[in-house]
C-alpha cells in the first residue's frame, strides 16, 4: 500500500508545483504553526536562501489537507512522511526558491499597489455587497500567523513566478521537422498474424491422482476459503403509509391557516416578455416603433429579434435595475428602456399576478398535507425515541417489535456482500450496506444502536451468531479443487504449445497451417500504430511489445483462458504526401508536452545558477520523526 501511495504522491506534487500551491487563503485552523520556538537548522539551500527545518514543517504541514484529499481522510502525519510528502514539499520549495532569486535576477518587481489591487479583487475576500472585507482578511492573516508584509511578500513573489510561467507556457507551435519525425515514427502500421489458442479445448489431460489433488489444495488453500458469516435479525420502522392513519379534522386546517399567513401570504408576480439591445439608440427606436403593446411579440419577430418570456417574476427573481420600473408599469404596457449590465431592456408586462394571501378553498388540500406530514415527522419522532430507551433498558428486538409495531427480518447466514452460504445474493435486506456494516461491527447476541437509513427508514440489527471464515475440508471442497487443476493444467499445457506453434513460426511455416486445429482460430489484426486505437485481437497484454518488433518477429502472450502467437506481418509507413488525421495527434501532443519540457529544461538551467544542497541526514531524520507536530 505505501509503494502506491509513493506512486499517487508523484502526480499530486506535479500538479502542485505547476499551481505554485496556493495557501494564502488555505483555512485549516492551523495558524499555530508559525508559531513557537524556531528550529533555524538548514535543511537546504539554494543559491542564497536557506530553509530551515521550521519552515519545511510549516509548509509540509500546509499541505496535509490536499494529501488527505488525494490518498483519504484517515492519512496521518507519520504516514505522510513516509510516503514522500515531505521529500515533494522540500522539491517544491526548492523550486519556489530557485524562481524567485531568478524573478529577482531578471528585475520582475511587483510593487505593492498591484499585489494589494489584486488581493481586492479576489471573491474570497469580498463582502456580500462585493466591497473588500478588510477584517476577513486578518482574520486570515490571524489564523495563518502571517502578518500583512509577509502575505504580500509572497503573493509578490507569487506573481512573479506566473510571469515566468507564463511565459514558459505559452503555446509554441512544434517544429515541422520534429512533428514529421514523431509522425513517421508513430504513425507506421503494424499489421500482425494472430493466432488464439483457447485453453477450454485442451482435453487430454492425465488423470490427477489423489496425492497430487491434495497437494494442489494445500498449495492454494486461500481459493476454498469460507467468508466469515453473520446470522441477524433486524427490526425496521418504515414510515411509508403512516400518513394515511392520521386524521387531520377541519379545524386543525382552519387554525393552521390562520397561524401561517405569512407563510401562505404569496408575493406580486408578473409575466414579461422582454428584448435586450446592446445599444440605446436601438432600444429607444424599437421602443418607439411599436404600434400598440400588445404588438410586442409580433414587431420584434418582424425585425428579426428574438423576445424572451419569464414566467411569474417577483421581486427576489427580476434583475435589480429592473424591478422598480417594470413593477410600476400597469398589465399590459410597455416599458421604456432600462438599462443594466446586460445592454438595454424593453419590457412588456403581459401579466400580473396579484400576491396576498390565499383563501382557505384554495390551499386546503396542501395544509391538509402538511400538517399530516407533521404529524409524521412527531410520530417517527416519539417512535425512535422509544425504540432507543426499550433497547437500553434490555428489551429484545421481538419485544420491540411487538410493542412499536416494527417489521422483523431473519437471516441464518450472511457474508459481508450480502450473500447466503451457497453463495447467492440475498435481495431483501433493508438498507443493505448500513445493515452489513453495522451487523459486521457487533459482537454475538449484541443489539445495535437505532439507526436512521434515510427516506423515513430506521432499522436496529441484532448479531445472533457469528461462524467464522474457514477453509473447506478437502472433501467438501473436491470438486472445486478438480475443476481448478484441470483450468491450471490446461494454461500450463497451452503455453507450452503456444510455444512451439512459436517456434515453427520462426522456422517459416505459414500461420494459415494451424487453422484446422482444435480450438485455434488465426486472424489478421487491422493495421494498428502508437497513435490508432489497439485491434481487440490483440491482447492487451502483447500491445506494448508488438512496436518493438521487426518484421516476421513473433512473440507469445498469455490472455484470459486464452494463449496468444503473434507474427508481425508487415509494417506500414506513412506517406507525407498524405498524411492522416492522426498526424493532428502528434501535433496537438506536442503542444502540450513542450511547455512542461521548457519547464524542466528551465528548472536545470537554474540549478546551475542557484547550486542546491540538501543535508540529506537532517531531512530522512524529519521523515522519521512521526506525529509529534500539532495538526
């Protein structure tokens, strides 16, 4: 697990060192950690900046929340030491530091107005009305322990090294010379001889004797494995249909309607039709040009504009600017123009809904809904409170069930997937995975806690036996352990043949001549290329391979159940003359692999400018050092 999570690491870091890993506004309650006594060891340094083993940590530790993104929540510090973080959180300062001194080197100085004038426009940092919250931005600064001169130092710092990525990242068309070298090295077709040997036809076997069947099954003991199985019982409370038991009378509606006026109270909407100009000019002639109001729809049509109806329009759903003038003009008119960010609107009111409250006829039947939901809600409520204080006080699930009137479902035996011990899936099981992960988490005879499943659902799951993962007796298990020798027999012996129907490839002999055997079919693959989609006749496996080839090589490969010969047949160059459209491939490949071929380019350019040195010791001494930092 660690060798993939090294691996995992690589990309994450990558990615982090092409986005310069933003934490001017990472919030992780951590501000304490650029605080306390300063350990000022020099764990690196490049060119003339140090890093100390303080700011190493700090920085490492700024990090653990996107490695927990990437490899779970549960990754603790001392894990992520030891999978690499830190090593990356060295490289990428290294990095950080080496372009800076080089934004220094080349006079790419962002004075402080510009940092502070894009700092005021980060989203993050505006208030509800969009104005600059200068107290969250302490409040950032607090819990971060930065002051206001180092944010702005390394924003700076920041900027620069986007400049210089930037300019790295621009898009660079690729040399013709080099896309046509790529094109004719990728783009030449592989056409194979292929030739599938299925192992089910493969039937004279020997007999296996008794010894060496015992012998197999002990040598793959871990295939006759029984999973650990639980038997349970569980107690559900549905609350589908409890609304039809409840009886709402006609005052309760009354007094509901009366005590919910604001709620019920709905406000003025209207129906529009509007058309946005872009210039003033335009909204005013059309506006003029309109014979009556109700002409709206078809004088725009007529120039060749294109109204726009919105539906039941109040105040909390129109655009700002528009509100106070289209909810002053009567049903039926027009609006003058109105400007707003969009361009100039000419609004025609077509309708207006009158808000105010409803009458009771009209809102009877959802009142009477809600209201039973309600009641619901009280009865789910007082049921689960009882529940839980009857299984505290030692009452068993039957005796629950009885009294709460909950639905109980036995199972003898069930594996963590839910399955019986024939192994078939059982369908009925109520909340399926809570109910295997809480049974699979209790004890023998123990009762669970309730449990609420979502939709209306809560269900209680009782252990009653616990039969524990064994291996099948070799009796028992006989027939499998046949079966299982004979597909591991009929593998061994088909490799062996793929190998020589192999070798008399390479003698000469045509793949055409096996056609006629058992179980062999021989095919010829489409022609195939770096750049085209793989021939599903070709295994998978082999794909690799086959564009190391020459011509009338031939290679084996292992399937599924299957075997493998492949001879390549022959090899296809492209014709610059005419080139295909997988040579767009290349190209657009390319232009995205050269601007992170500058980069690493770049960035051993400046190690020659800026030398690193790592005190390798002090750094395997901080991967040791386990969770001995607050997080």
């Amino acid at each position: 697990m660690l060798q993939t999570m090294r691996d995992l690491t690589k990309s994450w870091i990558f990615k982090s060192l092409m986005m310069l890993l933003i934490v001017s506004f990472g919030i992780w309650g951590i501000g304490d950690m650029f605080r306390g006594n300063p350990n000022q060891r020099e764990v690196a340094k490049i060119g003339a900046i140090e890093i100390p083993v303080q700011t190493l940590e700090q920085r490492f530790l700024l990090g653990m929340p996107e490695a927990r993104n990437v490899f779970g929540a549960d990754l603790t510090v001392a894990q992520a030491r030891q999978i690499g973080v830190l090593d990356r959180t060295l490289r990428l300062m290294i990095e950080e530091h080496s372009f800076n001194q080089e934004a220094a080197r080349l006079g790419l100085n962002i004075p402080n107005e510009i940092v502070m004038a894009t700092l005021r426009k980060n989203p993050q940092l505006r208030d509800r009305e969009g104005r600059f919250n200068t107290q969250l931005w302490h409040q950032i600064l607090s819990k971060t322990g930065m002051s206001e001169q180092m944010f702005v130092d390394y924003e700076r710092n920041q900027a620069a090294r986007q400049i210089l990525f930037g300019t790295l990242s621009t898009e660079i068309p690729a040399p013709k010379t080099m896309v046509d070298t790529l094109y004719q090295a990728r783009g030449a077709k592989r056409v194979m001889e292929v030739i599938t040997l299925r192992h089910e036809s493969i039937n004279n076997l020997p007999e296996a004797s008794k010894e060496a069947l015992e012998a197999y099954y002990k040598a793959h003991e871990d295939r006759y494995l029984v999973p650990e199985f639980r038997g349970l019982t569980v107690a559900s409370l549905e609350t589908e249909g409890l609304a039809k038991d409840i009886t709402i009378t006609e005052e309760q509606i009354k007094a509901a309607y009366e005590t919910r006026a604001a709620e019920l109270t709905q406000p003025e909407t209207r129906d529009l039709v509007q058309i946005v100009f872009q210039e003033e000019e335009k909204a005013k002639a059309f506006h003029t040009s309109l014979p009556s109001p109700a002409s709206f729809v078809a004088t725009a049509k007529a120039k060749g504009l294109t109204p726009v109806t919105m539906v039941k329009i109040s105040e909390k759903t129109i655009l700002p600017e528009l509100f106070a003038t289209v909810f002053a003009v009567e049903e039926g008119q027009v609006s003058a123009p109105i400007k707003s960010d969009l361009g100039w609107h000419v609004v025609w009111v077509k309708t207006i809904h009158a808000g105010g409250k409803p009458t009771l006829d009209s809102v009877r039947g959802e009142l009477k809904t809600i209201l039973q939901e309600e009641h619901v809600g009280d009865l789910i409520a007082s049921t689960v409170n009882k529940l839980d204080d009857m299984i505290a006080s030692g009452k068993t699930l039957e005796e629950c069930a009885d009294t709460l009137k909950l639905r109980l479902n036995r199972y003898p035996a069930l594996d963590q997937e839910g399955r019986d011990m024939d192994g078939r899936e059982v369908k009925d099981i109520p909340n399926k995975a809570d109910t295997l992960r809480a049974a699979f988490e209790l004890g023998q005879g123990e009762t669970g806690q309730v449990i609420d499943g979502g939709q209306g659902k809560y269900f209680v799951v009782r252990n009653d036996q616990i039969v524990p993962s064994h291996t099948k007796p070799f009796e028992e298990a006989k027939a499998k352990v046949i079966a299982d020798w004979r597909i591991d027999q009929q593998a061994v012996k088909a490799a062996t043949m793929a190998e020589e129907i192999a070798k008399a490839l390479r003698e000469g002999k045509p793949a055409t001549s096996f056609a006629s055997h058992a179980g062999i079919s021989v095919t010829l693959s489409k022609p195939m290329s770096l750049i085209s989609e793989p021939d599903k006749s070709v295994p998978a496996e082999a794909v690799s391979n086959i564009f190391k080839m020459g011509k009338g090589d031939v290679i084996t490969a292992a399937g599924d159940h299957k075997h493998y010969i492949l001879r390549l047949s022959d090899i296809v160059p492209v014709n610059p003359q005419k080139p295909e459209e997988s040579r767009i491939k290349v190209i657009e490949d390319l232009s995205d692999k050269l601007p992170y071929n500058l980069v690493e380019q770049y960035i051993l350019h400046l190690r020659k400018d800026f030398p690193v040195r790592v005190n390798q010791r002090l750094l395997d001494d901080l991967k040791n050092r386990g969770e001995n930092r607050p997080e």
